[in-house]
C-alpha cells in the first residue's frame, strides 16, 4: 500500500494543488478502510501546504477505483486531457 504525490500549481485558477501520481491498495488490503486512510493523509498534507485540491488520473476501464473515489466525493474532470511524448523523440 501506498501513495506518491508532489506539489503543483494551476495558473489559471492560481491556485496550489496536491498531484496523486500514484495510490496502491493491494488486493487483500482493499474494502477495509486503508485507500481511505491514505486519501486522508495525503488530504491532510494538501492542506498543510495551502493546496486548495488535490487531482489525479484514473483510467477509463478502472471501474474500481473510479467508483472508490466518486464515493469519496471526487469529481471528474471533462475539460483537460493527458498528452505524452517519448523523451526520444525531441
């Protein structure tokens, strides 16, 4: 179990945010309150630093973990995508 996360900015709402990169329950663990516990945590560090929220990906076919968080209270975000580029390509 665990989480990684780092501190970000959104410049157009000037605001701090808290970026999850990663959140892991592992499989026995799960329906017992941990992925909870650490959502909490890392909420508590967010406000610790002055973020206003915290954001991260979740993806599409991960009806799990989009329902774990939409019981949480999250929200999906429609109006921003994902890009990537191969560090070789440049």
């Amino acid at each position: 179990m665990g989480t990684f996360s780092h501190l970000g900015y959104d410049s157009d709402a000037a605001a701090v945010n808290l970026h999850i990169v990663d959140l892991y329950v592992d499989v026995k663990a799960r329906k017992q309150g941990a992925g909870k516990a650490l959502m909490s945590k890392v909420a508590s560090i967010a406000r610790e630093v002055g973020a206003r929220e915290m954001i991260w990906s979740v993806y599409h076919a991960n009806k799990i973990a989009t329902k774990f968080y939409e019981n949480l209270g999250a929200q999906r975000i429609s109006d921003v995508f994902f890009m990537k580029l191969r560090a070789d390509a440049l």
